[in-house]
C-alpha cells in the first residue's frame, strides 16, 4: 500500500512539475503578447470583435445626434429671425388683441 501510496505523489509532482513554465517559456509568452503572435480562443476573438463593433456604433450615433442637434438648432434660429422679421414689418398683426 505505501508503494501505491509513494507512485502517486511521485506521479503528482512530476505532473505538478511539467505545468510549471520556467523563466524562458514565460519571457517567450511576454514576447508573443507583445509582438501579438499569441493565438487568442475563438471567444476571445469574437468578445473583441463585438466590443470594437459596439464602440463604432456608438461613435457613429453619438455622431449623428450631434448633427442632428446642430440642424435643429440652425433651423430654430432660422424660424426665430424669420419670426422677427415678420413682427418687423408687420408689427399689429403679431400683437394681441
């Protein structure tokens, strides 16, 4: 029974020992990070893809409800002088009764 007892931890912590990365294979993994040769998983890619799409979208709302502002704000000063003109020239008929 010890025997059966000592191969197995002997087997677990040469397993434990084969997942460990030395300092060679954890600079190599920094260098793929940041050079970005690490393959990503199939989520990973497709998260990132859903987020830039996402943050297009809201670019390009948020950039046309600042046109839209901008086109409602040109015509209320445009119906405002046009309002002015019309009590200018015709100043009873905007006055009230």
């Amino acid at each position: 029974m010890k025997k059966i007892v000592l191969a197995a931890f002997a087997a677990s912590a040469i397993l434990a020992a084969c997942e460990q990365q030395g300092p060679a294979e954890e600079a190599g993994e920094e260098i793929d990070e940041a050079v970005g040769t690490e393959e990503q998983n199939p989520a990973e890619e497709a998260w990132e893809d859903t987020t830039d799409a996402a943050e297009d979208a809201w670019d390009a709302t948020t950039d046309a409800a600042e046109d839209a502002g901008e086109q409602v704000e040109e015509w209320a000063d445009e119906a405002g002088e046009a309002m002015e003109e019309a009590t200018e020239e015709n100043p009873e008929d905007g006055a009230p009764e």
